[in-house]
C-alpha cells in the first residue's frame, strides 16, 4: 500500500484586517452621531451637599409636584389630572419668588410621563428643578 501524502494547504499568517477597520469606522460614526445628542438635553443635574447642609427653601416658596400616576398629579398636595398641570404651574411659578419646583415620581409611572413633567415645568418658567427620590 501506498501512502499519498496529503497536500496541506499553507497556512495563513498574517490577520485578516478588514473586519476590524469595519468595527473600528463604524464605531467612529456612532460616536460621532451620539456625541451631539449628549449635549442637547436641557435638563441639567446638580448633586445635593453630601453634608446635609444645603439652603432649605421655605415650603410656601416652592412648588412641589407628585406624580401619582400618568394621567393624574399632585401640586403642592392638590390632585388634579395632568393635563390641567402647565394652568395651574404658571400662575404658582410667577407668585414664587424661587421658582423651584421640587418633583416626586411613584412607583410604575413610566419615564416619557416623567420627563414630560419636567418639560412642562421648566417652559412654565421653573428656574430650579429638583429630583427628590422616594
């Protein structure tokens, strides 16, 4: 019996680099798509003093919102549908002298209805809006 020896193909040595300049150009072009809209929110974070030391506003000089649900709000305690939320905040912001509105969620309330609660806010003319978790 003769053995034939099989041909082996050669091996290949050097990296095959044209898959990884495709990750690295589209990962570029995420980037730069991305980048413009992490500068476009408007709503701007400001961390409470660690040492519970921070200014208290006094009660009556600022407006405090609970969202209870989607279709219903608390201001300053008093329950009214959302929809009435942009009526009723105007004239409160205009009488404070602080225009600080301090926003509570509930538990369930989805993060559209949330962050339209604080779009309605700051176009009422809100100066400060504070975050208060439960």
């Amino acid at each position: 019996m003769r053995r034939t020896r099989m041909r082996h193909e050669e091996a290949i040595l050097e990296p095959n680099m044209t898959p990884l300049i495709d990750v690295c150009l589209v990962l570029v072009i995420i980037l730069l798509v991305s980048t413009p809209m992490a500068f476009q929110s408007s709503i701007a974070v400001q961390r409470a003093a660690q040492s519970g030391k921070a200014k208290v506003t006094a009660r009556s000089e600022r407006v405090e919102i609970t969202l209870v649900s989607p279709e219903v709000v608390l201001v300053n305690q008093n329950q009214i549908p959302r929809a009435n939320l942009s009526g009723l905040l105007k004239p409160l912001l205009d009488a404070s002298a602080t225009k600080l509105v301090v926003v509570r969620c509930g538990e369930g309330i989805s993060h559209g209805a949330f962050v339209s609660v604080l779009d309605d806010a700051k176009s009422c003319g809100a100066s400060q809006i504070a975050v208060v978790g439960g």
